[in-house]
C-alpha cells in the first residue's frame, strides 16, 4: 500500500510543524490571558484604593 506510506510519511513531515504552531498558540493564549488578569488586578487596585480613600475621609470626620 504505497499510498498508505506516503501518508505517513506526510504526516510524519508535518509533525513538527504542526507542535510549533501548537506550542506558539498556547504561548499567546497565555499572553491574552495574563494581560486580562493584569488588567484585572489593576482594577481592584484601583477600588481598593478608592475604599481606603473613603474610609480616610470618614475617619476624619468622626
């Protein structure tokens, strides 16, 4: 079954090709998903922030 090696063979070529593109798609998944928890993060800060602000205003005024 010569065409049945040729697919193999095929396949096998293309193996390394196609783990790059898998490892390189999983590097940039994890890159969106480090920027949104980044973001995020900052977001909380930010309230976080505006809560001690606020519970300073009313300490100074009781």
């Amino acid at each position: 079954m010569p065409w049945f090696e040729a697919l193999v063979s095929l396949v096998m070529a293309l193996l390394p090709i196609i783990i790059v593109f898998l490892i390189l798609m999983d590097g940039y998944r994890t890159k969106v998903n480090s920027e949104k928890i980044i973001k995020q993060n900052e977001e909380i800060i930010q309230l976080l922030n505006e809560i001690k602000n606020e519970q300073m205003q009313l300490k100074e005024h009781s």
